[in-house]
C-alpha cells in the first residue's frame, strides 16, 4: 500500500475499529454492525491494540498500526468482485466473451479499486451485494433439472446468508435484498402455475410415471405438496435466515462491545447499567423495587435533545418574564444533563410524614398516589394552572414554596407504569417505565426540551401537559439511581445523599431487549447533516462531475481521489438507457403479437435487465429522497450493476441488432476500441488512483478534466 497515512473517511471507522479492540460500546447510526466488526476483524489479524488517534486525515500511522490487514478485507472483497462479475454475466446465460468483458471492466475501473484500497465499507456491500445475486442466479439455474438437491439447497441458504450480510454492512443493503426477494417472489408465482412441477420435482425422482386414470387426484395433491415444499424452502431461506443473520450480527456485536463508553448517554439506563464500568459501577446492588422513602434519580426516557434528570435548586422562577407574563415565583424545576446531587428526589406516602423505608418497606406499585419531595431542599414537586416559561399551553411545574399569595400546594401525582405487565406491577429501579400524572389537573409530567433562559440556566424545561395527545415518550421517566432512606432529618439526610450507594447485587438486560433499543437508536439518531466540502448530489455522480480527495503526501504531490473512469461511467448510463429503450420496444411490439426475440432469448433478456437496471435503479434513486450528507461513493453499488449491464447490452446489439456480417465486423471492431479507451483513461488516471507518483503541477491540471474536480495543486 502506498498511503501511510489516514485518508478520508478511514479516520471516520478508525475510530470505531480502535473501540472494538478496546471492547467500548459506541453507537453509530451509519448502519449495522457487520461491515464495522469485519474492519475491526482486520486489525485483530494484524495484532492491532486500538491505540491510535483517529482524530485527522492524512495523520501518520504509528508502528503499531497494522495498515496491511487494516485494508486487507476490503482489498480482498475488491478482487473477489471482479470473477463474481464474470460468474453472473455467465449465470444470465451469455457468452464469455461478454462476462470477460464485464470483468475486465470492473477491473478498471478507478472508483472501485480506490474504493477497495482504504479502511472502507463499500467494497464490502458491493462484494455482498453480487454475491446476492451470484447465489439466487445459480440456484435458479439449478431449479429446472436438480430442485431440492444438495447444490439446490446450498445456493438458497448461501442467497439468504449473502443478503442479510449485504444488509448488515449498510441499511442500503437493503435495496438489493428486496431486489432479490422481488425477483424471487416473480419466480416463485410462476412456480406456482407450473402443471409439471411434480413430474420435475417429485415423480421424476422417485421413479413414477405421469399421472393417469385414478391416480390424477394423488398427483394433483402431490404437485400442491411440491409447491408448497418450495416456497416454504423460499421463506425460510431467503426470510428466516436473514432475520437470524442480523440478530446474530447485533449479538456479537453486544458481545464484543461489554465496556461502557462515551455513547452511553444515548441509551437507556437500562442498557448502561448492562455495560461494565460506568452507570453499571454506579447502579450495581440498587434495591430492584422502589419503596415509600425510596431516594431516587428520574431520568427522561425521551433523550432529547439531551439525556437529562429531573432536577431542581434553590432559585425561583422569576416574578415577571421578558414577555410580561407572571409565574408562581416558586422554586424551578428543570431537566439537568449532568448528574448532581440535586437530581435526588424522595418518594413520599402522601398519608404520613416518613421520609425513610419503613421495615419491611413498601413497595409502590401502578396507580398509587405518591409526592415527590426534593432531597435537598424538601420542597414538594408541585405543578398548578399557571402557564410553563416556554410553552404557555402547558403548566408550570414547581417545588412548592407558600409566598402567601393564595397559591394552595398542588403536589399529588399518580403513578402510572407504562411497560406494566399487570395493573398490579411495582415500581421497579431502572425497569419501570413511569408517568406521572397530576391528581388534581390529570397533567402529565413532561420534558418540553426547550431550553430555559439564563435565569434558569439554560436547563431544559419540565411542563405539566394538560393536553392529551396521546403516548410520547417525552412523558416518560425511569429510576436511575436508587437507595432506601434511612435519615428522617434534612441535614442527615443531605449527608446521606452524597454518600454513595453501597450494596452489591447485580442485574442484567436481557439481548432482545437491548437490541431492540441498540437497534431504534441507530435508527432515530440524527447525524451532522452540515454540508461538507465533498458532498455532492445524486444527479452529479451520474456525469461524474464531482471527486473526492482522499488522502495527499504530506511532502510530494502524490495523492489519491475518488474518480471514476469517465469512459465505463458515460458508456454504463447510455447501455442503461438503451436498454430500457429496447424493452419497451420489444414489449410494445409483443403486446402486437410480434416476436422479435425467441423466447429463451427474451427471458434472459428480461432477467438481466430486472437484475441490472433494477439493481442500479434500487441503489441510486432512493438517494433523492434522502435528506442526508451525500458522496459519490454512494453511487458505486448502481455503478457496479450498470456495468454488469453494459457488455449483456453490446452482445445483444450484436447478435440480434447487427444483421449482416460486416455490420457485426465494424461493431466489433468499434467494441475493441472502446474497450481500449476506456483502458487508456484508466492508466491516464492511474497516479490519482494509487497515489503511488509525485506529479507535477503541469501534469495535474492536464487531469483536471472537468472544472469541478478538486485537484489538489500545492504551490511551492
């Protein structure tokens, strides 16, 4: 490898690769965690110990940077794309003089080889991604002569694997998986309407003869059996396993990442007390049920715009706000996103004036009615029809102080458990998912996430929302922290809360329960959508008027981009179009009873392009309705079935569209010459593709082709 130093975007899953070997949970929103674990995969091959600051491009990497396995991986899924190109052109049923082609053009083609060379993830999804479709076209193929043998069985399962893999590296992965289950599902409908399907499947391999006289009903339930034999194998194959697939991915994934890290805030406190270190030192031993006299930190379950506790201190909201509205001038209560000692809060029987857990305590469970006095100031929490600082549709929500101004203390809340399993669930530490309802107005205790002025500290807000609009889990709350009073008097007590908990019992969270919430995380976390130097949008990558610099010597004027051979990304949209021109000419023509095409012919000739121009379609148009920071290397899975496409296309013309010799002569001849440019522009842009020659700036701004291109000409 010639780059020694970090390029683009593999300081980006460096990072990740260095928590992996460190085993520190993070949480990454660009998707599942396989393509992450078979880079980290690398650096473990390579004796990689996680120490490195990811933290700039072009930084050097030190000795104990394996680089060569870091980028084996993606190196090898590269080179494996290039026959797996050359097997499915074959699978589609056309010459080898068209699958070579297919190969040699993916071997030429720069944006792919860049891609393959460095710390990234496309080369994975696109090796996936044909792998998929190598797989379901070899078990097709083998549908018509050998159904249900060993080699039948091993694509399907090989399919299913192939595509939750394609999944797991990126969520896009997920437009070539339905891709395949569509032509599946094509396949399978017509499978159902096959009358031979039981001579073929099952007569042909037991020995029986067509049916005849009084065996016709036994066959036609045995052809019903068949066809319901296959598409069970269908389901479970290219559905079942798929779902086990991803959840193994996350279960190792979990497995692996036992650490507490600096993503924690994000999760639940459920999930942080399951990870070592961290909240899980923190919470180890809390008493599991909250009792009467139950000291206790309230979390928001919501975590936005910031996990935050529900919090309070001594300073009141103010008489008059800038608006001229008045307030309660009671003491604030607010949503705090750091811990501290004024999170804790007491839960109080409104029927006695205890502050401790009684022997044998009392547990609270769904529907009682509880206080809630602030451990350190002993103010209740209180919310009356006062309007909120920020939000005047909802209530202010305060710790009770009387002023004197016929104000009266409005401070019983029911306890409602949201996750129950019963009405008579107890109020569980960490577990419980909790709302709190006002006895008197029926608000609800709700985190507004508007942030409050200076005089509040820029904490977030707590409301009382009086408007029912149904669940949200700005709503909800969960004990975090939990320990049983024991001082009845203020100034124990304060001492008590600084004090830290002590017990130690133990409690984990069950998988399912934190892949599910891993897995809504990821989904909802919203990235830095600011726009970045290289961003580029979907209708640039097609006329290829957008690059990326990777990664420049720090000395000379070597350096690598992202470029496409312009010759195989120009020929590539033209055979697309020609070819959907040829489709619907061929289809309009059919729908007139004229055949142009044998039909053996025009069903390979469907296949590939449902295969092709819907595999480029599926992974290239969904990107317009993405509001997400976009690059040109998002467009190289589309790139990767458009010139899988392009050779089908030139034979086709060809063989069906050339209709003398010397016609077919002069468009061979004209297919060798282009072949040869696109060569030529491949070894032109071959210094921008390795980063292996110092050039000099003459020589750089003759590969300036197009005046988009960034060509980074250092001036000396």
């Amino acid at each position: 490898m010639t780059c020694l130093a970090s390029s683009f975007d593999e300081v980006y899953y460096g990072q990740y690769i260095s928590l992996y070997m460190k085993r520190v949970f993070f949480l990454d929103g660009s998707g599942p965690p396989l393509g992450h674990m078979l880079l980290a995969l690398g650096g473990y091959l390579g004796g990689f110990d996680g120490n490195f600051l990811w933290n700039r491009i072009g930084a050097e990497y030190s000795s104990n940077v394996p680089v060569w396995s870091l980028r084996l991986l993606p190196a090898l899924a590269g080179a494996f794309s290039v026959p797996m190109a050359y097997q499915i052109v074959l699978e589609l049923r056309f010459s080898h003089c068209a699958a070579m082609g297919a190969a040699l053009l993916m071997l030429i083609e720069n944006a792919l080889i860049t891609q393959s060379r460095l710390i990234l993830l496309e080369a994975l999804l696109i090796f996936f991604n044909l792998l998929s479709v190598l797989c379901y076209l070899k078990f097709s193929n083998l549908q018509q002569h050998s159904p249900f043998s060993l080699s039948w069985w091993f694509w399907l399962v090989l399919t299913g694997v192939a595509c939750s893999c394609t999944v797991g590296i990126k969520y896009m992965g997920v437009f070539t998986y339905l891709l395949v289950l569509s032509v599946a599902a094509a396949h399978a409908w017509h499978l159902v309407g096959d009358q031979t399907l039981s001579n073929v499947s099952a007569l042909g391999t037991w020995g029986w003869g067509a049916p005849t006289g009084r065996s016709r009903q036994c066959f036609s339930a045995l052809s019903q059996a068949c066809v319901c034999c296959h598409l069970l194998a269908r389901a479970v194959a290219l559905l079942v396993i798929p779902a086990l697939m991803y959840l193994l991915f996350f279960y190792i994934h979990l497995i692996l990442l036992f650490r507490s890290g600096p993503h924690d805030q994000v999760m639940s406190s459920a999930f942080q007390a399951s990870l070592e270190g961290g909240l899980a030192r923190i919470t180890r031993g809390q008493p599991l049920e909250v009792a009467y006299g139950s000291q206790v930190t309230l979390k928001s379950v919501f975590g936005k715009p910031v996990p935050c506790w529900l919090h309070s201190h001594q300073s009141t909201y103010p008489m008059i706000y800038e608006n001229g509205r008045g307030s309660s001038h009671q003491q604030q209560v607010t949503c705090y996103p750091f811990k501290d000692v004024n999170n804790w809060w007491i839960v109080k029987d409104p029927g006695r004036h205890q502050l401790v857990v009684s022997n044998p305590p009392r547990p609270i469970r769904h529907g009682d009615t509880v206080q809630l006095v602030h451990g350190m100031t002993a103010r209740l929490l209180n919310t009356h029809d006062v309007a909120a600082p920020l939000s005047p549709h909802a209530q202010e929500v305060s710790c009770y102080v009387d002023h004197n101004i016929s104000m009266p203390a409005q401070n019983l809340w029911r306890l409602e458990i949201v996750n129950r399993d019963t009405d008579r669930d107890v109020w569980k530490t960490i577990m419980s998912e909790v709302r709190f309802v006002h006895v008197n107005t029926s608000a609800i205790l709700k985190l507004s996430g508007a942030h409050l002025p200076d005089w509040g500290f820029r904490q977030l807000e707590v409301v009382g929302e009086k408007l029912s609009r149904g669940f949200h889990e700005s709503t909800v709350w969960n004990v975090e922290e939990h320990r049983y009073g024991k001082s009845q008097e203020q100034r124990e007590r304060e001492l008590e809360l600084h004090s830290p908990i002590q017990v130690d019992v133990n409690r984990n969270l069950s998988f399912m329960a934190r892949f599910s919430e891993l897995q809504w995380r990821m989904l909802t976390l919203r990235t830095d959508d600011s726009e970045h130097k290289y961003s580029s949008t979907p209708l640039e990558w097609v006329t290829l008027d957008t690059n990326i610099a990777y990664w420049l010597h720090p000395k000379s004027s070597a350096q690598i981009h992202l470029l496409g051979n312009v010759v195989i990304w120009a020929s590539a949209s033209l055979a697309t179009v020609t070819y959907a021109l040829l489709f619907l000419w061929y289809l309009l023509r059919r729908r007139r009873n004229a055949c142009d095409l044998p039909e053996d012919d025009w069903l390979r000739w469907v296949l590939a392009g449902s295969l092709c121009c819907g595999g480029w379609a599926v992974n290239y148009l969904p990107f317009f309705l993405m509001e997400k920071t976009l690059f040109l290397y998002h467009y190289l899975p589309a790139l990767t079935f458009q010139i899988i496409l392009l050779p089908v296309v030139l034979q086709h013309v060809g063989d069906h569209l050339c209709r003398s010799q010397l016609q077919r002569s002069v468009f061979s001849a004209l297919v060798v010459a282009w072949y040869s440019s696109a060569c030529h522009v491949f070894s032109t842009l071959r210094p921008l593709t390795y980063g292996d020659t110092s050039l000099s700036p003459s020589e750089l701004r003759a590969l300036r082709w197009k005046d988009s291109w960034d060509i980074l000409i250092r001036k000396y």
